[in-house]
C-alpha cells in the first residue's frame, strides 16, 4: 500500500472506554510511520455512558479528519450497542472489527485494556510498522503502563492471526 492511499477509520463506543485514547495511538503511531493524519471526535455525553466515536484519517494529504458515510475502511466499536449506529459509516468492501469484540474481553483480566487490545486487532490489518506504534505507546500510556500495554497489544495482534 502507497502512502499516498487514505486509509479511515471509525472508532465507536460509550464515554470510559478509551475510545480517544485508542484514536490517539493510532494517530501517532501513523505520524510516527510518516503518514499525514487528521483526527477528530464526538464526546457528547460521554461521562454519562453515552455515544462517542473518533475518525482517524491517514496516508496522502488530508484535508478534512472526519469519516463519512460508508467511507470507512475500518470500523472499529468497543461496545456492540453502539455497532448499528457506527455502521452507516464502514465502506461496502470496508473491515468490520466488530467480530473480535466479544473475543477480546474474553482474553483481558483488566476492562481498562480493552481499547489497547481492539488497537491491537486493528494494527494487524494497517501498513503501520510495529517499531512507529511501540513509539506511539510511549507517547500515550505513562511509563508505569507502558508494558502492560504493549502485551494486550500484542494479543490483540495475536487473536487476528489465529
């Protein structure tokens, strides 16, 4: 894949769920691999449980950081209830994630690791090199989680392959 090709990507779930904090790690990690990235996202009631999404937009020269209506390459939701309303924005040939949810809680003892391990499924479907998101992750967790960080990562990574 071309540098030049944009790749977009929908993040979607309920306010708690490091929503932007997974859009963030992307976006360095795409900026640390010399991508040009744009990043926006939708809070609305978050501290009440409620709909946020983020757009992450990457490759050649962007203008605009949000995601269409089925634009997205990927769609990515950390909560299945949210998964109808995200789904007006994945592409007809687009990558639904949304199958290694349920397998992802399954394989973390902590529920504040879900997003790093959903980043970690995604991660293994974008031209990202590893070394640009281990960078990324030093910039976005602080030192004392960082390396519990980079395991879920890497089983996320992990359930994609199996």
């Amino acid at each position: 894949m071309k540098k030049q090709t944009i790749i977009n990507i929908t993040f979607g779930g309920i306010g708690g769920q490091g929503i932007i904090k997974a859009s963030e790690l992307l976006g360095w990690a795409a900026l640390y691999d010399g991508y040009h990235v744009k990043k926006s996202e939708v809070h609305g009631m978050a501290q009440r449980g409620g709909s946020v999404e983020s757009h992450v937009r990457f490759g050649g020269k962007i203008y605009s950081p949000l995601v269409g209506p089925e634009q997205a390459d990927y769609l990515l939701c950390f909560h299945a209830e949210e998964h109808p309303r995200l789904k007006t924005f994945l592409k007809k040939d687009g990558v639904d994630l949304a199958g290694f949810l349920e397998k992802a809680q399954a394989i973390i003892e902590n529920p504040r690791h879900l997003n790093t391990v959903l980043v970690g499924v995604l991660a293994a479907y974008l031209p990202i090199r590893n070394e640009s998101w281990q960078k990324a992750m030093e910039v976005v967790f602080s030192p004392k989680i960082i390396e519990e960080n980079r395991t879920v990562f890497e089983k996320g990574k992990a359930l994609v392959r199996q």
